[in-house]
C-alpha cells in the first residue's frame, strides 16, 4: 500500500569504530539537540571527591545485576551502565518505540503500540574531567583519504546528547560506571516524542512525579529500556505511553554494501563521497538490504553454485494479540518469499512463526530492536505499512515492524468487490467468507514484506501483459496479470464474465520482477573484493535482465510516464479500462441486491456505490495520463536510445477518443435513480467531480509543456496542443447537446469544468513550479488565451430557446472575462478577431 512514500523509518542508535572512511557527523538542526545530564543536585550517589572510586566499594551487595552489551545495575532507586573500553567509539542504533499507547487520543496513523517514534546513530566516548559523553553520528559525508576525511571531521562537529560523570570504574580504568537515571527520565526529544510529535498529540510538558523508568534489560548485543511517560494535554488531563529505547550495537564491520541502479527498485540510503570525484563530490546510494550471507563453513559451497542455508535467516514474529484466523495467512504472506530468495543462492532465508509466550521466552519482547515483527493495531485506519530500519554505513536492515491496521480488511473487502464481483460469486457481499479474506491478507503480507525486504514499488509490473493476455488462464498461470507483488495493481479487473478464469487467478502475487529483484540485491559476487569493482558486471547483467520487459522496473514517482500508474493494468488502459467500466456497469446494475443486509439501512449501498465510483475516476485518469505522456527509460551510455520519448500520436488520440466515450460523453449509468434515491451523494456532484478530475490532468500546465516540446522536437509526428484543443472542442463544444434534460445538465457541468480549467492555464493556478507564472514566454500562454478568446465569441453568438443553456452561456462569458482582466488588467474583446 502507497505510501510514499513509499515509507524507510532509517537508523537510530549505531556503534562501530571511527574510520577514515567514513566519517559519522549529523548535520542542520542537530547542533540543537540539547545534552540530558545524568544527574541532578541532589544526587545521593557514593561520588567521593577525587572522583571516581572503585567498583568494589560503589557497588553493594543489595544491587541487582543484570548482564549483557552494557552491564546494569540498579542500587538505591537509581540505574547505572557499565561502559567498557570496548563499546568507546562503536555505533550504536537507538530505536524507540511506543509499548503502550495512551487511552483515547491516537492520531489517525501514528500513536499506537509498536508505532516507531525516534531513532538515531550514536556512540560514547570519553570525555574530560571523568566524564563519559553520549555523541550523535553521521555518515553523510565520507572520504578513504586520511588529510580529507580530517577536513570533514573538523567542519562537521556533531553534538553531545548526553554527559554523565564517572561514578566508578575498575583498577585498570578500563570500565566505568555511570548513571542514567535522570537521562532516561528526562522529556528528552532524542529519546522520545519530537516536539512535532507532541504538537500532533496535544500533548503538553512531562509531568515528572508521574514519569519513572520501568525496567533496564541487557542483553548480548543491546540494551531495552523501558520507560513511562505522563504529560500534560493542552486540552486538560493527562496521557500516559509506555514507551521502549532499544539501544542494539552495530556490527564493527559494516556488511559489504552494493550501489543503488535505478533500473531495479530498492530503497537506499546516501552520502557523499568526496573520492569518487576528483574534481568534486558525488552523492552515493547504497541500496537496504539484510546481511544474508553463507555460514563460514558454506562459504564454498556458494562459490561453486549451491543453495545453502544463510548463516542469519530472516524471522517475522507474528504479534500475539493477532486474531487466531488471520495468523497462518500473515505466515503464508512471509513465507511466499522463501523460493525467491533461492534466486540469490539461500534456502530457508526467511520464515514467519508465532512470537514466543512468556512461558517459553520470559526475555522476548515486542519492542526489542533485535526482533522484526508484523504488529496488529486495533484502529479503524484501512491501511498496511512496511518500514524498515538500517544501518546508514552499509545500507544492512536491521529489524522491521510491519504495521497491520485492523481496518484494512474493509480495503481489501471493498477492493475485491468493485473489481472482481462480476466474476467471482464470493464477492458479492458485504462479508467474505475467512478463506477468501484470508487470501486477500495474504497478498497484503507479502506486499508489505516486500517493502521491508527494500523493495520499492514496481508500477511497470502491471503494464507488461496485453488485454488478450490478461483473460488467457495459462498466461496468468505463469506469470500472474502483474510481474511485481510491489505494484499497486491489485486484481485482476479486467476478466470479464464467461471467461472462465478461477479465483486464484484473480489475486497478485510474487512473479517474474520478484525474482529477479530479489537476486539482484542479495546474490553474493565473492570475485570482488569491493563493491565498486562489481560495476561493471552488475551494468551488464541489468541489461541482459531488462532487456526482457518482464524483469523491466518503473518508479512509483513518474508523473508523465503513463506505463507507471497506481491501480492501473495492461500495456493498453484504453482496451482494459474499456472492459473494467463494463464490469462496474455489471456490478451497478446489481449493487442493490449484493450491498443488502437484513436489519440495514443503506449504509453498504452508500458506501459500495461510492467505490464504483472512485474505481471509474482511476479509470478515467489512467486514461488521461496518456496525453502529454513521456516514457521514461533508465538507460546507460552503452544501451542504444533515448531515455524520454513522447507518447505515440496514435495513442494519444485513442485515449481521447476513449475520454469522449466514457467522460465527455454523459455517463448517466453512474447515477442510477433506484440507487440515487437511496444514498445522499447527489448525481451532479459525482460528474462535477469526474470532468474537475479529468480536465484538471489535460489542461495542467505540465502537460501543456509536455506537448509544447514534443512538438519542437518532432512537428507534426507529434501529438500537439493544437491536435489537443481541436480534439476537446470537437467533443466538448461543436457535438450536439443531449435530448435529455438530465444529460444536458451533466454536459454544461463538463463545459464549466473545462473553462475553469482553461482559465486556470492562463492564469497561473494550475503551474507546477513557481515560476510557471502568466510571464510564462513560452507558446502555453497564447495557446490558452487563443483558446478562451475564440470559445468566447462562440458563446456570446450563439442563440438557445433554452433559458438554462443562455444563462450558461453568458456564466462562461463571465468567467473568461474574469480571467482576461486578471492577467491583462485590460477591457476584453467582444469578437472574434
């Protein structure tokens, strides 16, 4: 599920040694970050005045001990850490999280247990005076160069969060003691809620009598630390978090890292590098992936082609409080991605189990970094997430806490029914049966593990198939109607009734992109002993890979590319939209009949008519992204072609001529009266809403541009603006108006849409930049007015018996008008010139 965002929550707390290749500073705001001392004035604790004493003699025999990464103590109400010389200088990743949220203020997707809400890179050393500092990292800039990286060191000093005095050590000084008592009692923003955080949550100052520190835990390679929080609401009374610090040691040598290439989809994670360059600096990515690698004694046996087990698999705890019937399908979700990984050389790579009881592991927890996890969250939020955190030196992901919203079902639910009723019986009500549920949530796990592999969204996966292809049993057999699980292409919306296509056809799953996806990121080139020789190599085998449109990756982020669509299917939206608006004609001729509930109102009908709606704007706009479309293709100097290409001329008249028949054109089967009379949405605002949508896309000054240089580039071979408005005032303008009065209605509410946007060009209220002014100097801006001044001589000549159609046609007048004195401050024409 979209999300940009696609969404990487990146590193916390990390620990490794300070090299010269790679130099861990954080920059901007991070001078700010105030330092937490560790004790008050009132501290009581055994501090002799030469300073530090011994361990013997500051410990006693009543402390409790618990062992691990930093031993803790705790002794007379208080926390102490033991800071050996080893942990000095070594990345450390912090990663809080919530425990346990407060009652009755969540926001909408943030604020409940298991949620993320700080992280960090940071390390200790030792400082003057007795005294151990807590410093944050940063690895943004790097340098292999001893004098360079000395000059990066010294402009790019990074702060202290924490202070805290020595209160012990042992003879040879090599292990000091300090306390974190007041640290990890303070409001502190590093550890905990962000200011902004707080602004979201209303809440106010930390309410110190009422905030203590619950439990230190150590363990072999991190350290948990739970704390309560209570905090004053700005809008009266309190809130009270559980809330978990895990602070989880570093490798010493970060895993190997390989370079991000954007023909295949991963997150990344950058820096600058100053060697690389010699006559400047150049950003690098590294691509997030886990530290699979072979067992020692395997290693071998890798080299020569064998699958072998990694010496580290990747485990999923499925969260306890998940309901029972859903678990084994989260598990499938998990487990589905287990033959891919064999791509890469590793069997058993990745597994799914249930999180241990306390009775079988009284030291498991939820919030322990060192464990990944899919979090059931009890929230009326119908969505899913896969954030990951890494290790910013190398790319490595840590853990991952895949969020698992409760709501999400009413998503899948409402999706499948819009999209795969006409085909499948099951669909065709307001509650699936558990198994077809269940496989709707499997398709849904392994989406959102995908992303926590470090996947990105593939949108090119669901534009390789043609429309024949798409209702061809054996082709979706073997390859599915998607080549990626990581599109947004959900089902399969185009198999029409009679095609005889069953159910596990319908579903996306792990296909072709996948595979080769996965074995891309994480095979193993043991040949090189750096990642940078592998380049060359790795530039080749892209090539022979995409060569083949199946193994093809398109960015979720493209504007003008319309091969990389959301919700969309086929390398034809023209031929499968055609056959998806007739599914919903389907489905709206029946939405009565399958949203009825007994004892109900027509909340389902509402509600379900809505979402054939909503599924023919995606419709529409898939469309609509073909005219004024640029490919977009990744190229390399060695791949012959261009890497922008203006949309075909031909493809672009057929989505017009598409955008005729089912926008243009009046669509009165969208507003049905036995359903109308039944919900509260109103006809004329759900067509307001299709022509605003719709003309918003054609007359953006984007496309305008888009059209402006294919154009100049190609001429006449070119779809043009001029091919643009004579195209819309053929359909909007110079065809008749409907008979009937419902239709005409609908057509002026287009006609409306269209000047609105038209004038919008003009003026500047549909630029993307904001130099996209009206001082444009580009044909744009005389194309537009050029268009409105001649659209406004057609309206003011022209004779209708029809009140309503004079009274809308002196409106548009108005309008133009309106815009022609906003930019020309001047008296506009009254005709055609």
């Amino acid at each position: 599920m979209k999300k940009l965002l696609t969404i990487i929550m990146a590193g916390a707390l990390l620990l490794g040694p300070v090299t010269s290749s790679a130099q861990r500073n954080r920059q901007s705001n991070d001078s700010r970050i105030p330092v937490v001392r560790a004790e008050s004035k009132s501290d009581s604790t055994k501090k002799s005045p030469q300073g530090p004493v011994s361990i013997e003699k500051f410990i006693t025999k009543e402390a409790s001990k618990m062992d691990g990464m930093t031993t803790v103590y705790k002794q007379d109400g208080k926390y102490y850490l033991t800071i050996p010389d080893s942990l000095i200088g070594r990345d450390i990743l912090m990663v809080s999280r919530v425990s346990q949220s407060a009652a009755d203020i969540r926001g909408s997707f943030s604020g409940y247990a298991g949620d993320q809400i700080s992280s960090g890179l940071y390390k200790f050393e030792k400082g003057p005076d007795n005294k151990i500092f807590l410093r944050k990292v940063s690895v943004r800039e790097r340098s292999q160069d001893s004098i360079m990286s000395q000059n990066i060191l010294k402009s790019n000093l990074t702060p202290i969060i924490g202070s805290f005095p020595i209160k012990a050590w042992n003879e040879d000084k090599s292990l000091s003691i300090i306390d974190v008592t007041d640290f990890f009692n303070a409001d502190s923003e590093v550890l905990y809620f962000s200011k902004s955080t707080k602004t979201s949550f209303k809440l106010g100052a930390q309410d110190k009598d009422k905030s203590y520190i619950s439990s230190i835990r150590t363990y072999p390679i991190n350290t948990e630390v739970t704390v309560v929080k209570t905090f004053a609401r700005t809008t009266g009374g309190n809130a009270t978090y559980e809330l978990n610090c895990s602070f989880v040691l570093l490798p010493e040598v970060p895993m190997t890292p390989r370079y991000y290439d954007e023909r295949v989809g991963y997150f990344t994670t950058s820096y600058t590098d100053f060697d690389k360059n010699p006559h400047g600096v150049e950003k690098v990515q590294l691509i997030t992936r886990w530290r699979l690698e072979p067992r020692p004694e395997d290693l071998e046996k890798y080299k020569r082609g064998e699958l072998v087990e990694p010496a580290k698999p990747i485990v999923y705890y499925i969260d306890p409080s998940t309901p029972a019937k859903w678990v084994p399908y989260l598990i499938q979700g998990v487990n589905d991605w287990e033959p891919v990984f064999r791509n890469a050389g590793f069997k058993n790579a990745i597994r799914a189990e249930m999180a241990p009881t306390s009775e079988q592991d009284s030291t498991w927890s939820l919030e322990d970094a060192r464990y990944s996890a899919i979090v059931y969250k009890p929230s009326d939020i119908a969505n899913a997430s896969g954030p990951h955190v890494n290790d910013p030196r190398s790319g490595e992901i840590i853990e991952s806490h895949i969020n698992w919203y409760h709501n999400v079902m009413s998503l899948l639910h409402d999706w499948y029914f819009i999209q795969c009723s006409p085909v499948d019986e099951g669909a065709r009500t307001m509650n699936f049966d558990d198994e077809l549920m269940g496989q709707l949530i499997r398709f849904v796990s392994s989406h959102e593990v995908g992303h926590t592999l470090g996947l990105r969204h593939n949108f090119f996966g669901s534009a390789v198939a043609t429309t024949k292809q798409l209702r061809d049993p054996e082709y979706l057999k073997k390859y599915g109607h998607t080549t990626s699980i990581m599109d947004y292409s959900r089902f399969n919306f185009v198999v029409q009734p009679g095609d005889n296509i069953p159910r596990e056809l319908l579903f996306p799953r792990i296909s072709t992109y996948d595979n080769w996806a996965i074995e891309w990121g994480y095979r193993r080139f043991y040949e090189y002993d750096d990642p940078k020789k592998e380049l060359s190599m790795i530039n080749k085998w892209i090539m022979e890979k995409t060569a083949d449109p199946i193994c093809f990756f398109g960015t979720e982020s493209s504007p003008n590319d319309p091969r990389y669509q959301s919700e969309d299917l086929g390398n034809n939206q023209m031929e499968t939209n055609e056959l998806g608006i007739r599914n919903l004609k389907f489905i709206m001729n029946n939405l009565i009949e399958w949203t009825s509930e007994p004892n109900k109102g027509y909340e389902a009908l509402r509600n379900m008519h809505n979402q054939v709606f909503t599924q023919y704007r995606r419709y529409i706009r898939h469309v609509a992204k073909w005219v004024g479309g640029v490919y977009e293709t990744p190229k390399r100097v060695e791949m012959e072609g261009n890497v922008y290409t203006p949309v075909e001329k031909s493809k672009q008249k057929e989505a017009i001529a598409f955008l005729n028949r089912h926008v243009f054109t009046p669509q009165e089967w969208l507003v049905p009266s036995d359903v109308m009379n039944k919900v509260v949405t109103k006809p004329e605002s759900i067509m307001d809403n299709a022509y605003k949508a719709v003309f918003g896309d054609l007359l953006s000054k984007r496309v305008m541009l888009n059209l402006y240089e294919a154009e100049l580039q190609y001429g006449n071979k070119a779809y043009t603006m001029t091919d643009l408005f004579a195209d819309l005032n053929k359909y909007m303008w110079d065809s008749a108006m409907p008979r009937d009065a419902a239709a005409r209605s609908y057509k002026r509410i287009g006609q409306k849409a269209y000047v609105n946007a038209l004038c919008g060009l003009l003026t500047g209220e549909t630029a993307i930049r904001a130099t996209d002014t009206t001082k444009d100097h580009t044909d744009i801006n005389s194309m537009a007015y050029y268009q409105l001044k001649n659209l406004r001589y057609k309206l003011s000549v022209k004779n209708s018996s029809d009140p309503l159609e004079s009274a809308h046609n002196d409106y548009l007048i108005k309008v133009i008008d309106k815009a022609f004195n906003q930019v020309f401050d001047a008296p506009v024409v009254k005709a055609k010139e």
